[in-house]
C-alpha cells in the first residue's frame, strides 16, 4: 500500500505531498489542473522512463518520493518484495515501509533509490510489480498481449501456480537433457577430444597428487632446512647458558655456571633468609627456574627435530618444482589446481559420448518429454475450468457496467510447449449472444476497454488482496448509468486494495472514501498546482461543479448532496 507520495517540481505542480489511506481515492480538478501529473510520478516511481521534458519549467530537477507499506499483502509478494531488497542491500525504515525516490534532472539523467540506497529503476521495477498496478488508456494495450491474458488466467485460480511450477520442472529437465543429448550426438568428436584432455590433465594431477596447502607448508621446511646450521647453533647456545655446556652436549672447558643454577642456588639463598620480603623473592627465583627448565626442555626437543639429513632439502625442492609444475597450467596455488580437477571429473562424466551412456540419455529424453506432456495436459484441463468460470464471473460484471448483452469468453487453444506450458490464452468479446466473440482489439472502444479491465480486477481482486491499483481516467467515454456502476465496482475493489483513481466522472468520485482535489493557479507568470484533501461540504462543492460546473447553484448543490448520500450508503452497506 503507498501510505505516502511527495512530489516537487514535476510539470505544474511545484510541491505536493499526500497521506493516502487504503480505500478509495479520488483524484479531481479542472482539465490540465496536473491530475495526471500523479500518476506520472507514480509511473516514475514503478520504474518507468524518465523524461526530462515533465521537470517544471525553471527547476533543476523534479523529485518523486513514496513510501509503501507490505502489511495486508500476501505472503508470496511480501516475501518477493523482502528478497529483492534483501539483494539491493535495503532495509525497511522504523515504520516498517519501503521508502522509493526517483529524481529527474533536466538534463536528462534519473536517479532512482530504494531505503536510501541507490539502485537501478529496474529494482523499482521489480518492488513494485508486486505493490502497485496502474490502468491507464495506454495501459489497456497490455490486455491485449497473451503474456498478460495468459497472466491473469492464471491469477484467477491460484492452484494452477503449483501446478505450473511442477510443469516447468519437468520442462527444464526435458530441455536440459534434450540440449545434452544433441550436443553428445552432434559434437561427438570434439566432445571425445575434450575427454582425452581431461583424462591426461586428471592424470598428471593424481600422479603428482598434492595436497591441501601443501605449498605453504614446503616453503616453510624448505626455509628451515637452508637455515638449518643457524638455527642449530641458536639453540644449542642457548640450552647451553641455561643447562650448561656439558649438558647441550658440547665441552664445558670453562668456569661459568649454567644458569639454572645459578637461579636455584639464589632462590635456596633467599629461602633461609628470615625476612618474609626475601622469601617471597626467592619464591618468584623458583618460578623463574621452572620456567628456564620449560624452556630447556621445549629447546631440547626442538633440537631433536632439526633435520639432520643432508638429502632432505633436495627431495622437498623436486617436490616443490613438481607442485610448481601443476600450479603453472592449472592454477596459481594447490587450492585451486585441486578445485580445477574437481570441475574436470564433473565435466568429464557429463560429456561421455559411450554408445551405453548415449542410450540412458536418450531414455532420459523419452521420460522427461512423457512427464512434461502429462503435467502440460493436466495444466490445460485446470486453465479450461479456470476459463470457464473467468468467462462467467467477467460476463456477470460487464452486464452490471451498462453492457448487459456483452459476452466475454476465454479461449485455450494448444500450442508449441513453452515455459508457460502448452497454451494460449485469447480473450473474447461478443456484443450480444448472437454475435461471434472476437478478440479485444477489434470488438471493444475504449469505454468498453476500459469497462473490461474493470471487470477482469473486480474478479480477479481476490488473489492478490492489498495491491495499490491506479486507475488514471479509465472511465472516458462513459457516463450516466454505467458510471455508476463503475463507481460501485471500484469501492467493491477497495475494499481489499488500496484503489486510486483519477476520474471526472462525478458518479465515481461520490464513492470515495478520500476526496482529493487538484486546483491549479494562472498567473502572467507560471501556471502551478496544489492537492488538498475535501471535507463534506467541500466535496458536494466539487461534485456540483463536476456535474454541471454548477457550484455556485443550490439545485446543483443539492443534486450533488444527493448523489454523495447515496453512494456512500452503498459503499457502508458493501462493508458490512
């Protein structure tokens, strides 16, 4: 739901900022007062192509901000919205809402931002595909497409969507495996000249056999080794100041005490002393000697481990070149040479072009084209009964629009199996029973358009319950009777979506729950535009000058009273 919507400097409106609220709103105001400039920022915050010419004459740039809330949708649009944000690095604000912005310089260039991000408008694109519908008289060409005639078939039974995914399954299985095997058969000699590369390259890896960072570890021993000497000579001269020359194994031909014994005879020294100061000294020269013979043992064993074989540095340089070897055709450490050998297996059994393997691929190809004929036809027989009862449902509201002998029909014919399944999905139109249904772009004016994609929403509102749709003058060409009607089915479609509409049709706008009014100001100087929300009074105001410019007028005024009172007890009786 769009809770909020802020617009500055786009075509005649300066600055406008609107609260909106679920229900119906309506949008009215003399013709050119920006009504529509509305639905242009919300085109622009959809994603739609920015166009430099709608930034206000004077301005820098035009900026459009809105504020959608996911409470109320259902859980597979609110977990789609979650994801897409999830990716963008978006988080909701504190109220829980997803905050959009999209600016336009008059240069040209757009920016578009998402939970004060930047993104590409093909995110916003993305989020609002699942938050925001806009019905426009350019829009109504999208019912005219299959894709879009296919999509609200399948909209309108929501089981078709599990059964759809099982079909596409099996279809990408069928095409996976028919892909494979054409490439097998086709390119069955390349494919075996690419085994006996992969083959030799395993080969050569496994007779080298490296291990997991066994690079790093040969550089380390290698450097040992070289620095052996010094490394021996360190040590021993140091266990031979703590234990004494004799005991690190060379000839004690001299005076000096070692000098864990020196400690031991302080620490024995201070022990006999009766001042308790000495004592504790001599008890901290105790565990100065403990330590010293930690270390006298750490360095003993680090002596036992130097390596003492004069051929052991040569046998780990031939390992190192044999490492090197793998490392300069395969990749720049042991790491990677062992995940490039990983892939080769993977690669080297999926392309065995062996008659034997040939065959079970075949056999595959059989059982995935059985399995997706069979998922494809069940698909059909679910969308045939779903036609059925969208033709019923669409026919019954039509007749309440003022087209009471109209008949819509859906059509399912077979085609070439595809992603979407084996159909394709037509949608008809007959002006009386008699007539033979044709399709919607030679049987159907505007008006009748519009009343058919009202139609087809009223009775497809119940799948995807808390959508924001727009609905910018859809009801042109239409009056009397039949605008009533439209009134009444769009407070019907509020009541579980938020519906926005731009109308002059004072019929319609009497239904509303939220009464906006665009108003527009002349000047020798600019034209400019502002939206405020009427009151009661204000609102008999606008529907008296919307039905005959007669605001001034008391029987304008009271026909107008009347005509609100009167719509308004319908849309409390449709609520309860």
């Amino acid at each position: 739901m769009l809770t909020e919507i802020s617009i500055t400097n786009l075509g005649v409106i300066p600055a406008a900022s609107l609260e909106l609220s679920r229900g119906l709103t309506v949008l009215t105001g003399e013709t050119g007062a920006g009504k529509t400039m509305v639905v242009t920022g919300l085109r622009l915050l959809s994603g739609g192509r920015a166009d430099a010419s709608r930034v206000r004459s004077g301005a820098a740039e035009a900026v459009v901000e809105g504020a959608f809330s996911i409470d109320g949708l259902h859980e597979q649009a609110t977990s789609a919205i979650n994801e897409i944000a999830d990716n963008a690095g978006v988080a909701a604000d504190e109220n829980g809402e997803y905050v959009a912005t999209r600016s336009v310089k008059a240069s040209g260039r757009s920016r578009a931002h998402l939970g004060g991000r930047t993104v590409p408008a093909a995110t916003l694109s993305e989020v609002a595909g699942h938050l925001l519908t806009i019905h426009g008289q350019n829009d109504q060409l999208r019912l005219m497409s299959a894709d879009q005639q296919l999509a609200a078939l399948d909209r309108y039974d929501p089981a078709i969507a599990e059964l759809l995914a099982h079909y596409r399954q099996a279809y990408t299985q069928w095409r996976s495996a028919s892909k494979q095997l054409r490439e097998r058969t086709e390119k069955r000699l390349q494919l075996a000249q690419e085994a006996d590369q992969l083959r030799f390259a395993i080969d050569e890896i496994d007779a080298v056999a490296p291990k997991e960072g066994e690079d790093d570890e040969l550089i380390a021993t290698i450097n040992r080794l070289q620095d052996v000497d010094a490394l021996h000579e360190a040590s021993q001269t140091a266990l031979g100041a703590i234990d004494g020359a004799e005991a690190a194994g060379g000839f004690d031909g001299g005076d000096e005490a070692a000098a864990l014994v020196l400690v031991g005879q302080a620490a024995a020294a201070l022990d006999a002393a009766s001042d308790h100061t000495l004592r504790e000294l001599g008890s901290r020269l105790r565990a100065i000697a403990a330590d010293l013979a930690d270390v006298s043992a750490d360095l003993g064993g680090y002596l036992a481990g130097l390596p003492n074989d004069p051929a052991e540095l040569d046998r780990l340089l031939q390992r190192q070149h044999e490492l090197k070897g793998l490392t300069r055709k395969y990749a720049q450490d042991i790491g990677g040479v062992l995940a490039w050998k990983n892939k080769a297996v993977k690669r080297l059994n999926s392309i065995d072009t062996s008659d034997e393997a040939i065959e079970a691929l075949r056999s595959s190809v059989e059982r995935f084209e059985l399995e997706t004929k069979q998922h494809a036809q069940t698909l059909s027989q679910a969308r045939e009964a779903a036609a059925a009862k969208l033709s019923t449902a669409v026919t019954e509201e039509l007749h309440g629009l003022a087209m009471p002998h109209a008949q819509l029909s859906v059509s399912v014919t077979q085609s070439a199996y595809t992603s979407d399944g084996a159909d394709v999905i037509e949608i008809l139109l007959a002006p009386n029973e008699a007539s033979e249904p044709k399709p919607l772009a030679s049987s159907a004016s505007g008006g009748e358009l519009s009343r058919v994609m009202l139609a087809l929403e009223v009775v497809l509102s119940g799948s995807s319950p808390g959508t924001t749709m727009v609905f910018d003058e859809v009801d042109a060409g239409v009056g009397g009777r039949a605008a009533v009607e439209i009134g009444r089915r769009l407070a019907r479609l509020a009541l579980q979506n938020q519906v926005i509409v731009v109308t002059h049709l004072p019929q319609v706008a009497a239904y509303a729950d939220t009464h906006l009014h665009v108003s527009k100001q002349v000047s020798t100087q600019e034209v400019s535009s502002g939206v405020e929300s009427l009151g009661a009074e204000e609102r008999v105001d606008e529907l008296a000058r919307m039905m005959a410019g007669l605001e001034d007028s008391d029987t304008g005024r009271a026909h107008a009273s009347e005509l609100l009172a009167t719509a308004q007890r319908e849309v409390e009786k449709l609520r309860s």
